[in-house]
C-alpha cells in the first residue's frame, strides 16, 4: 500500500494501469454519494501515462513500481 510519502513516484495499480501519483488522500469521500452514504476511504490519484484523465483508486490496490 502507498501513502503519502510516495506522491510524485511512479505506481501501478491491481489492473496493471501506471502513471505517476499525483496526490493520497485516506479520508476520501466520494461526493457522488448521498451525505448519510458517505464512508472515508484512502485513495490514491494517479495521472496516467496515456495522459488520459486522472484515475481515483482504492490505496490498497496501489504498489510502486
């Protein structure tokens, strides 16, 4: 798992997508849920190699590569 620490370096996640981690928030909460919904999670925001848009990935399902 990543944390914080390991923003700026390049990761992959559990579908093998990499790039580089643009930032690990462990208290994310998606805010397309309804507010009584709403469960922080740890994410990580990863900025694809293909320069597609960023993804938002679960932090367990993240590794440096």
């Amino acid at each position: 798992m990543i944390g914080a620490a390991d923003v700026g370096q390049r990761v992959v996640d559990s579908w093998g997508r990499s790039g580089v981690l643009a930032a690990y928030d462990p208290v994310w909460e998606n805010p397309a849920d309804k507010p009584a919904n709403r469960r922080p999670v740890a994410v990580a925001f990863i900025r694809p190699d293909t320069g597609s848009r960023e993804l938002i990935v679960h932090a367990g399902e993240v590794r440096q590569e």
